[in-house]
C-alpha cells in the first residue's frame, strides 16, 4: 500500500486513539472523581472501546508497514542503532505497555469498579498512563519527518 495512505490512517487513527483518551481524562474523569460515580468512566469506555480498540490495531498495522518501507524490518528492531529504528523500537516498547495496561485494566480492575467506586483511583491511574503513553508515541511520530531520533 502506498506510504501516504498508510499515513493518512495512522493520522486517522492516532486522532481518535489519543483524541478519546483527551476526551476521557478532560471530559469525563473529572466528574466520575468528583460524583464517586464510576458508571461514567464504564460509560464512555463501553462506547469508546470498539472504535478505540480499532484504531489502535490499525496503528499498529499501518506502523508496522511504514516502519518496513523505511527499511525497518522485524530483524532491526530493539538494537537502537538508527534514527528512525528508534523511533519503531521505542514505540514498540510503549506499545507493549499499553497493552500490559488495557490487560490490567479489563481483568483485574473494571470487574470490581462496576460494583465498587472504591477502584476509581486504580482506574485513574490506567486512564492517565494509557493517555501520557499515547502522547508520547504521537510526539515520537512526528519526529520521523524530521530524520529519527
Ligand atoms: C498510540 C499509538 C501511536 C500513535 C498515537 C502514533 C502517532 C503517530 C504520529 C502522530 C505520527 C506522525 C506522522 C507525521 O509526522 O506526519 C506517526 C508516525 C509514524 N508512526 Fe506512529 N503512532 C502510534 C503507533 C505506532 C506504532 C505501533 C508504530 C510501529 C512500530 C508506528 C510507526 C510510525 C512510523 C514509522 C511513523 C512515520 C511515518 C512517516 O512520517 O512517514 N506508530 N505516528
């Protein structure tokens, strides 16, 4: 597939993946914190979840094929030894993270916080570190354009 619509969708992508967490944390949080109403966090990640979710598969796709077009294919990864490698590699680290977060989060901490507002600052803590990971991972991107790192 051409580079350029890879872009676009990682674009895309990365707009509703970091945009629904901003939304969340800014929109949302505030409220749930301040009400111990839990159900507005359950809420929104309900409706947010499928889109989010789609979004991040396709970033990693679309990452994935950008980083093979720049020549960074699977055998180059985590030596940090070119610029643009260590832009994928750290991404990829960061990607493993958050997975690690959303694995946490769906199985050891929204099973309680349905029945328990007791949870709200574990869950607090998922969302706000989810979100710094992914803008991070944005302001990674946007060095590529700018030779690496
Ligand atoms: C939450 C996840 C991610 C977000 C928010 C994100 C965001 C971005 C953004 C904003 C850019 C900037 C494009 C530009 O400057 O025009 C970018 C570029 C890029 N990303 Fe990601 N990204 C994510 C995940 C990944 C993953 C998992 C990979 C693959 C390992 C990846 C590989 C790349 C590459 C190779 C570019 C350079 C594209 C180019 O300028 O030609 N990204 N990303």
């Amino acid at each position: 597939m051409n580079h350029h619509l890879l872009l676009i969708i990682h674009l895309i992508c990365a707009s509703i993946w970091v945009g629904g967490h901003l939304l969340l944390v800014f929109g949302h949080l505030p409220k749930a914190l301040k009400e111990k109403n839990q159900n507005i966090i359950l809420d929104y990640e309900r409706k947010y979840e499928p889109v989010g979710m789609t979004s991040l598969v396709l970033l990693v796709t679309t990452g994935i094929m950008m980083a093979y077009k720049y020549g960074v294919s699977i055998d180059y990864w985590f030596q940090f030894a070119t610029p643009i490698e260590k832009v994928v590699s750290t991404k990829l680290l960061l990607l493993f993270l958050t997975v690690l977060f959303a694995l946490s989060a769906q199985f050891r901490v929204l099973p309680k916080l349905k029945t328990d507002s007791s949870k709200l600052p574990e869950m607090t803590f998922h969302i706000l570190s989810v979100t710094l990971i992914g803008v991070v991972m944005l302001i990674l991107g946007s060095f590529v354009r700018f030779g690496g790192l």
